[in-house]
C-alpha cells in the first residue's frame, strides 16, 4: 500500500530493485561523511588517516593511536599511546551504507568479513543512534573514533580528520573536496551513483548523495 508520496535514502536503489517496488529516483543533495576522533592533543584536520587503516581499526586489528600504520601517515604529530574506542552507529543508517561501502573498496578483509549495508555485523566498538548519538560517544569517550555526516561535525565542533584518497593525496573535508568526489559521476543508469573513493586529486573519498524515492505511477498527477 501506497503510506508516502516520497521518501529519501542515502543508499540508492538498483534497477530491479526500483522496477519491483515500481518507483524511481533522483539526487538532490551531496554531501560527505567524516572521522571524528577524540586524540588527547590532536586538533582539527591535524591527524591523517587512509581507508586501509581506518577498516583495520574497525576491524579491531589496530588498537592503538601509536600504531606505526597511524604514525608513518603522521610523522609529525606526535601520537599518545592511548587505547583506540571504536564508535559506530547502533542503528541502520544510510551514512554507515556509505561509511562500509568505502571501507569495502579500500580493505579487502572488510569486504571479505563485514562487507557494506545500512547495517552490518559489527566486528567491535559502541553502538550510538544517529548521527548525534555516534558524535556524543566520540566525544565523551577518550581515544574514539567514529564517523558522522560533515553538518554534525561542524555543529557539534568536532575533531575530524584528514583523508588520503585514491590518488593518494591528502584532503579534508570541505564543500570543494565533496563536489570535486561528484564531478565525474555517472548519473545516467537510474541515477545509481555510489560517491566513495572516486578519483580526482582533491576528491574528498566518502561521499554519498541523499536520494528522493517517487513512485512511478502517481495516484493524483
């Protein structure tokens, strides 16, 4: 039965998908999902983290903030040895569809093990709901690392991180590094476009766009 005229999801549909329940969708808005972490002496956009490093530490094989895969992206900073708290969302959401779905192209043992969806079996950490509960963990709980959509990030004044992307520079999180992971989207099959670890020098690497579901045969045109 037909209970909305519309609905918005941050996970995009498949064609069969959308042919089955009879709808069809559309962009509207990008936007970027973002580290956050609670490091004693580490500010905002000091610290550098890869794909790679950030699934071992979901994976739990890294476990501390010292660990030499942390410390050769930043030699310059100057890393506590401090136990790392994983915080991700106890929820299903569409900004851990994007958080997985990157972290499955960026660590083979992440896809192999947990693999991508709005939600998964989490190998480790504290399960906050919503974006605010996830941004509530990280920053009451010494050493956390979690992950938020950018607006919770600069609302709540969080420390985000920097990314190194597929190119291997490091960027941060910004409107330009968000447009410049859209530019070579591909929007011609459904609308269905994952924005994660694109390629472009200044590509921010996890991005994903918010998408308006409409069904295809409307009862009042």
């Amino acid at each position: 039965a037909k209970t909305v005229d519309f609905a918005g999801s941050d996970a995009p549909l498949k064609d069969d998908e959308l042919a089955k329940e009879g709808l069809f969708q559309f962009p509207t808005v990008v936007g970027g999902v973002v580290p956050v972490v609670n490091v004693p002496g580490v500010k905002a956009g000091e610290l550098t983290l890869s794909g790679p490093v950030l699934g071992d530490i979901y994976l739990g094989k890294i476990k501390k903030w010292n660990d030499p895969a942390i410390a050769a992206l930043n030699p310059k900073v100057k890393l506590p040895d401090t136990d790392i708290a994983v915080v991700r969302r106890a929820d299903g959401s569409g900004t851990s569809f994007i958080w997985t779905n990157y972290l499955s192209k960026v660590n083979d043992e992440w896809k192999s093990k947990v693999g991508e969806g709005t939600t998964v079996n989490w190998p480790t950490g504290t399960g906050g709901k919503g974006n605010d509960g996830v941004a509530a963990f990280v920053q009451r709980l010494p050493g956390a690392v979690g992950y938020v959509e950018w607006a919770y990030a600069k609302k709540n004044n969080m420390v985000y991180t920097a990314l190194k992307n597929s190119t291997g520079t490091v960027v941060e999180p910004k409107t330009e590094t968000f447009k410049a992971a859209a530019a070579g989207a591909n929007w011609t099959k459904s609308f269905y476009q994952i924005l994660t670890n694109q390629p472009g020098k200044e590509a921010w690497p996890v991005v994903g766009a918010t998408f308006v579901l409409l069904h295809a045969k409307q009862d009042k045109p």
